[in-house]
C-alpha cells in the first residue's frame, strides 16, 4: 500500500509499510541509511500520511528532498509466525472445549455442583424435619416445587434454588448470612431471590382469586353463616381489612409519610379472604399513615366494582365505611350500641369477620421473621416479597 503526502518544506515522502514502529529511512541524495524511531501516536499509514508527520520528521532535520520508507521491522516472514501461533491457539482452544462437553455429557448441567457438607442440605437431605429451618413441611415443599414448575436443568437446579428462597424467606436474613449458610457467593443468593419472586409472581392468579363459580361462591356464604352461626350472613362473600409491613424507613422528605400510629414504619396490606382465611385478593404499597378507607377507595376491587357479585357483601370493621355502591360492605354499629339488637349483631358479625384477623395471624407466624423485622431489602422489593410470596404460600398451604 502506497501514499504520497506533500508540504511546503518535504517534496513528497512515500509510505510502504503497514506495520509502523522501527523504520529504516534512506536518503536518496546522501545515500545514507537512518535506524529511525516512529513515536506510538503514529500507528497507521493514514496518520502518518499527513502535514503532522512531515513536521515530526522536520524536526528531526531529516530535510531531504524524498524520503523512502524502505522496510518495516515486522517482515513478511514474522507476520507469518504470528498467524501461525494464532492460528495453534485457536486450535487448543477448540480441543479444550470439546474434552469439557465430552466430561461433562454424562453429568446434570448444572454450572455449580451442590457442596453436601453444609448443614442445612445435610439435614434437608438427611431426611430430618424441614419446618425448622424452612418453615414448610417436606411434602409441601415438593409439592410447590411442582407448583412452580422448577424442571430446568441448568443453573444451581431447582431443588438449591427452592432452598435457597424458602430459608431467606423463613429467616428474614441478609443475603450475606445466607451466602454463608449454603456456602454461595453473595450475588448469587441476590439473583436467585429475585428469580425465585418473580416465579412466584407468575404463579399467583392460581393461588389467589376470586371465587370462579356461582358454586364456590354458595360454600364461601355458607362457610360464613357457620363462622358466625347465623344464617343472616350465608351472603357474605369474604372479610376484608388491612395488615401493617414493618419495613426499613425509606430515605428523602417524604420517609416520615411511612410511620404508622404504632410509631414504625411500614407499608398497608389490604387483603380479603374466605371463610378458610385463604387471600383471594390483596393490594399494598401506601404508607403506614394512610388510612384504611382511602387505601380501599383506591384499591382496585372499588374502583372496579366487580367484586363482590350484587346479592353479596363483604365484611368490615369499624375502620370502614358502610357501603352499598359500588361494592356491599357491611360493618358493626358504632359504639355506643343501642340495645340488645345491635349488641348481638355486633357479636355475630365480629365471629364472621375475625377470620381475615387470623388469615393475618397464619401468615405472620408463618414468617415471623418477617414481620418482627424489617427486610432487609430495598422498600419497593417488600411489597412483591410479602404480598405475592407469603399470600401465595399461604394459600398454599390451606389448599394442600
């Protein structure tokens, strides 16, 4: 390859080479022969072949009236070499790749092998008690590994990855501590959490939902007029009311928006549920201040209205409003009561809607680690962690 450049003082200098670091320059006139240093700011005939490179050897007081590259230091012959020893380790690294996939045909394609003597797994497949250290029996554990559908072959495999979220979920730990417990690096406990919420996560509309069926519905009314023992409330549909998230105080102006009136702050979980306290709606994120008739008023089972069906109502306490549009919520009379009607009333109506206090109650010493304490996750991570993980395993266990 060849170009010419020109300038006031150099006539023409002529560029033969493509490698440019060492160059041999040669005088026509003199006909002598200069061992010459190309500086590293020079690297390719086009930057050489500019006003720049005529100063640089004008400084060099190489005035001569053509200068010829003669050869470069890289000969053909050392090209050569180098295409060779590129060519011989790309050879090795195809013979390397193909021993690893014929070691590994035989083997679960997992990138980690499970290390066995770390207690958890040696008691988990031991065959010992779970719920310890799980809190799920083993069967339920099998069970909602199925559930979720964890029949990948790659990655730490779906058994580590299910123990792995059950014991973060059942201790309320750091991802630190966890890291250390199965032995696994930090970020990996971080990946696997997250994947896990958002299996979870896609599995929920089996979990929690509205009654299908005008059948189902019927047993959720008679379920209620056996919990409050009274056939006045065979049309109740579920018992609604809200449950407070201890989280870690959010940063930023708007952070003291979070403490409840119990002086911590936290996030508003507001779920309805059957006569069995299994969730069959839920829906969270406003601040522990706000209260629980604007948290419903904006909740979507209101401003849809499609739940509960007309000729049905739901059950509320005091904190509520007593509704008829757009969904039918009944709550006792305010205090003081006026005779013995509204007193029994009252009564019988707390015996059918205390079942959503110990739907609460169920989750919260499922996971007491949970709710004693504050996650230890970002504040817009809790409420997929709570409301979607521990309802939906919740529902699970009252199912199975």
């Amino acid at each position: 390859m060849e170009q010419a450049f020109k300038c006031a003082t150099a006539r023409h200098c002529v560029i033969t080479s493509v490698k440019i670091r060492f160059l041999l320059i040669g005088c026509l006139d003199c006909c002598q022969v200069q061992y010459h240093c190309i500086p590293s700011y020079f690297t390719t005939p086009q930057q050489l072949s500019n006003k720049s490179a005529a100063k640089y050897f004008l400084r060099k007081k190489m005035e001569v009236p053509s200068v010829w590259l003669l050869h470069s230091i890289f000969s053909e012959k050392e090209m050569e070499m180098v295409r060779q020893h590129r060519r011989q380790a790309r050879r090795r690294r195809i013979l390397i790749s193909r021993l690893l996939c014929r070691q590994r045909r035989g083997m679960a394609r997992h990138y980690c092998a499970i290390n066995t003597t770390v207690p958890v797994l040696q008691r988990y497949y031991g065959g010992e008690d779970t719920r310890p250290d799980f809190r799920l029996g083993r069967e339920a554990m099998q069970q909602l590994m199925v559930a979720l559908k964890t029949d990948r072959q790659h990655g730490w495999g779906p058994t580590l990855e299910t123990l792995v979220f059950l014991f973060w979920l059942a201790t309320g730990s750091a991802y630190r501590v966890v890291s250390r417990v199965f032995s696994m690096p930090l970020p990996t406990v971080h990946r696997i959490v997250h994947k896990m919420v958002d299996e979870v996560v896609a599995v929920l509309p089996q979990f929690v939902h509205f009654p299908q069926t005008q059948e189902q519905l019927q047993v959720v009314g008679d379920g209620f007029a056996r919990l409050a023992n009274h056939p006045a409330f065979g049309k109740a549909a579920g018992a609604v009311d809200g449950c407070h998230i201890r989280i870690k105080c959010p940063g930023g102006p708007d952070g003291h928006d979070y403490n409840n009136r119990k002086l911590f702050p936290s996030v508003v979980l507001q779920a309805v549920c059957d006569h069995q306290g299994r969730f069959i709606d839920i829906f969270v994120g406003y601040p522990g201040s706000v209260h629980d008739a604007r948290i419903l008023k904006n909740s979507p089972i209101y401003t849809r209205g499609t739940y509960p069906p007309p000729g049905y109502f739901l059950l509320a306490d005091g904190g509520y409003p007593c509704l008829q549009k757009p969904l039918a919520l009944i709550t006792p009379y305010k205090r003081p009561v006026r005779g013995m009607a509204e007193q029994r009333f009252n009564y019988l109506h707390s015996k059918g809607r205390t079942i959503i206090e110990r739907a609460f109650g169920m989750m919260k010493t499922r996971f007491r680690c949970i709710f004693l304490e504050a996650l230890e996750v970002h504040a817009l991570f809790v409420p997929k962690v709570i409301n979607h993980c521990n309802t939906s395993v919740v529902n699970f266990l009252i199912k199975s």
